[in-house]
C-alpha cells in the first residue's frame, strides 16, 4: 500500500466511474421525482425509477385500479395535482397517495 507522508493510503488513479450495464440497452432511466398535492395539499413524492413504470401518468393508473372516480389529474413540470370535488372523496384519495407515494 503506498503511503504519503504516512498519513495514510495513496490512490494514485482517480476513481473512475464505468457504464452501468443495465443503461447500456436503455431499460433504466434517470430517476424522476414529482411532487403529489391532492387539492393543493402536499400528500408525498411519486419517484420514477424505470423506463416502463408509468412515469406520472402512474398515479392516474392508480387511482383509476382503486375504482376512484371525480377527480382531474394534471401535471406541470415536476408537480402532479389531483384535483377533486366532493372533499370526503379528497380525503380518502389524499390517504391512498400518501401511502402509495411511501411505498413506491
């Protein structure tokens, strides 16, 4: 191991980052991040990981699989709103996504 000065290991090659395999087909892409607010209310982040999980639109997807209906999904740069009427049903769908929002 080489020393300088003896304070400690010397690298003497920077350390260099190789090519991920798994991005060398295109099957991953960079990690994408949006922000959920059901009526305006902050409820978690949606983080994309993979190229073919739904991106934003999957927080749509997955409203539609809880059979959730009067409700408008909307995007704007890196925030997705859910907008809905009836607040009770505002409510449960702010619970749905703060859960879903942890777990995914």
């Amino acid at each position: 191991m080489n020393m300088i000065d003896g304070q400690g290991p010397f690298f003497p090659y920077p350390f260099i980052r190789f090519p991920d395999p798994e991005n060398m087909d295109g099957s991953k892409v960079a990690d994408e991040r949006y922000h959920v607010f059901v009526n305006g209310d902050y409820v978690g982040d949606r983080l994309s990981i993979a190229q073919d999980d739904g991106g934003w639109q999957a927080v749509e997807d997955y409203l539609k699989s809880r059979e959730f209906s009067g409700y408008r999904v909307t995007k704007d740069g890196d925030h997705i709103y859910v907008d809905v009427q009836d607040e009770e049903k505002a409510e449960e769908i702010r619970n749905h996504l703060s859960v879903y929002t942890q777990i995914r």
